[in-house]
C-alpha cells in the first residue's frame, strides 16, 4: 500500500525568516510533531518526523531549495522526531549521545502489531490500547528502519553555517534524557523540541527532572530570549508560550506535592483533585497522569523504567473521567 496512494500534503512550510523555514503538522495529536529547514550556505534539516512519508515530504521541500543538505539534527530520540532518519541516512545526522541508547525505548514494530491487531482483532486490546492505536492510524509503520545520529555531542555544539551561526545546546533531562535545543542566535529563533510544547500537554516520564525542565525554560526565557519559537508540538511561538508551560509544569509539580504531602499517594486521586481548567483546551489533558506519576517518582527517587500498562490505564482512566466531568 505504502507509497501506492497519492498522499496529500501534510506539513505546512512557513519561512520565518529569510531561507529558516518552520514546518509544521497540519493535523495534531499523537505523534505530530514539527520539524525546522535552515537553508543558508550550509543547510540543516532539525527532525525527520515519524514516518517515511513524512520525511519524504521533508525531503522533497529540501530538494527544492538545495541540491544538498548538509546537515540534519536530532532534538531527542522519540519516534515522531527521529523515525524518518532513514530517507537521509546518507547525510551527517547530529544528535545527542544518550539518543543512540534511548531509541531503544520506543519500537516501531510494536506500534505496527497493535495497530494491525486493533484493524483485525479488536477485541484483544483494551480502550486505551485502541485509542492508542487510533491516533497512530495516519502513520505508517511497516517499514521502519532506525537510522542513528553519525555525529554525537555531549552538551554544545556550534555549527558554522558561513553565514550564519546556528547551536546545538543539550538542555536534558527534561521531556527526554538527550533534549536539545538548536538555536540560531543572529536570528533570534528557537527551534525547540519537546522541551516546548505549545498547546498541546507536555509529557514528562519517569527518570527525567521536571526540575531541570523548568529551570530550562527559565534559561529560554531569561537568557535566550528567542523572538520566534518553534516547537516540538503546537504552532508557533513566542515567549509567552514558554512561559505558560513553565506555568504548568510548576503548577502541576507544586499541586501534586501539597497533595502527596497531605498524604494522598495515589497519582489518579491527586490528578482528579488538580484542578487543570485553565489547560483543559490543551491536546490530551489527560497527560498529566504521566506527569503526575513521573513527579512522584522523582520525589520518591525512584528511577526505573515505568509501567507502560499502568500508565496507559490511568491515562486512560483520567480521559473518561474529563469527558464526565466536562461534558466533553
Ligand atoms: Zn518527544
């Protein structure tokens, strides 16, 4: 099927200076995420999106440009970041090193059986695993191959594109371990990666620091100071953005610690008594589940990998109970 259907565009390109270039995900939700094309003397592609046809998408608007791409870079390791390695496995691929031990995390041909198990044998799956299932629908996973960054850096990198400096700034642990920010300083633009979401529920997993996360958004906002900011989910940007997920993240934190204080332990019992109003109109509000969960695996210093069943159920469990509440 894959490369048979006349497919239609996807990723809406918008030059936000002259030759830097957002491209952005028309559709939202899981696995959506936006991508960046610098197209100076040298040129960088930042993230190759979940799938080849995406990423062929990418290409192809690369191809227009330039006759030859100079660099790509990795801002993480999840999949809807880095899964279209594989149309420019040709190219120096820059990354993070902890990405080249992470990609391990998330496996394409998992996603592949429980999509084609939710097309021909529903009834194995449970609600959240069809949901799941659901929303990766639009994304082809048949023929995945992980393709690696070639070059690793540990915190900073500087890229002379001739005439234009571009940096490669390691910000994690925060959403991910190899968090990265590349930043053009000249132009005053921010592409971030997941370390900004923008309108969309940000999901911190166990063994990450949402501390961290915050202070680097404080570093964003106070030492950056980014005119234009891309991120890794959600439109574009300023500012103010950063500082409203900021807000969430420590609302949510400082909610979910007078909670556990007062003796509440269960992550879906001090979920339901956040009261998230205000970000109710984010993607998936349900996410901070995962957010509360990991936040009180960092309080209790507790570093192993998650539960993905249980998450998924209090993920799960956490939407049913927003529809009620809200009406949704
Ligand atoms: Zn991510």
């Amino acid at each position: 099927m894959f490369g048979k259907k006349n497919h239609k565009k996807q990723i809406e390109f918008i030059e936000l200076k002259k030759d830097i270039y957002a491209c952005l995900t028309i559709e939202s939700g899981i696995g959506w995420s936006n991508s960046g094309f610098i197209n100076k003397k040298k040129s960088v592609l930042v993230d190759t999106m979940y799938d080849v046809q995406l990423a062929n998408e990418l290409k192809d608007f690369v191809n227009s440009k330039t006759s030859n791409l100079d660099y790509v870079i990795n801002t993480h390791y999840n999949g809807d970041v880095m899964w279209g390695n594989q149309v420019f496995e040709d190219n120096i691929i820059i990354g993070h090193e902890s990405i080249l031990e992470d990609y391990k995390l998330e496996n394409p041909i998992y996603f592949n059986k429980l999509k084609e198990t939710a097309k021909n044998n529903p009834k194995e799956l449970n609600r959240q695993e069809l949901f799941l299932a659901q929303n990766l629908e639009p994304f082809d996973f048949s023929n995945i191959k992980i393709v690696l960054p070639n070059i690793t850096f540990k915190k900073r990198m500087t890229m002379d594109l001739e005439d234009l400096k571009c940096e490669i700034i390691h910000v994690g642990p925060a959403h991910t371990r190899g968090d990265s920010l590349v930043w053009l300083p000249d132009e005053k633009i921010l592409f971030a990666g997941d370390i900004v979401f923008n309108k969309y529920t940000p999901i911190f997993w166990v063994g990450r620091s949402v501390n961290n996360w915050i202070e680097k958004l404080d570093f964003i906002v106070n030492k950056l100071k980014p005119e234009i900011v891309v991120p890794g989910h959600g439109p574009i940007c300023k500012i103010k953005e950063v500082l409203d997920l900021r807000d969430y993240l420590t609302y949510t934190l400082s909610e979910t610690l007078t909670l556990y204080n007062n003796g509440m332990k269960d992550p879906l019992e001090i979920c339901k008594n956040i009261n998230i109003r205000d970000y109710l109109d984010w993607v998936q509000p349900e996410r901070i589940y995962i957010n509360v969960y990991s936040m009180i695996k960092e309080l209790e210093k507790v570093k192993t990998p998650f539960d993905f069943k249980e998450i998924s159920r209090g993920v799960d469990l956490m939407r049913a109970y927003f529809d009620e509440k809200y009406n949704r």
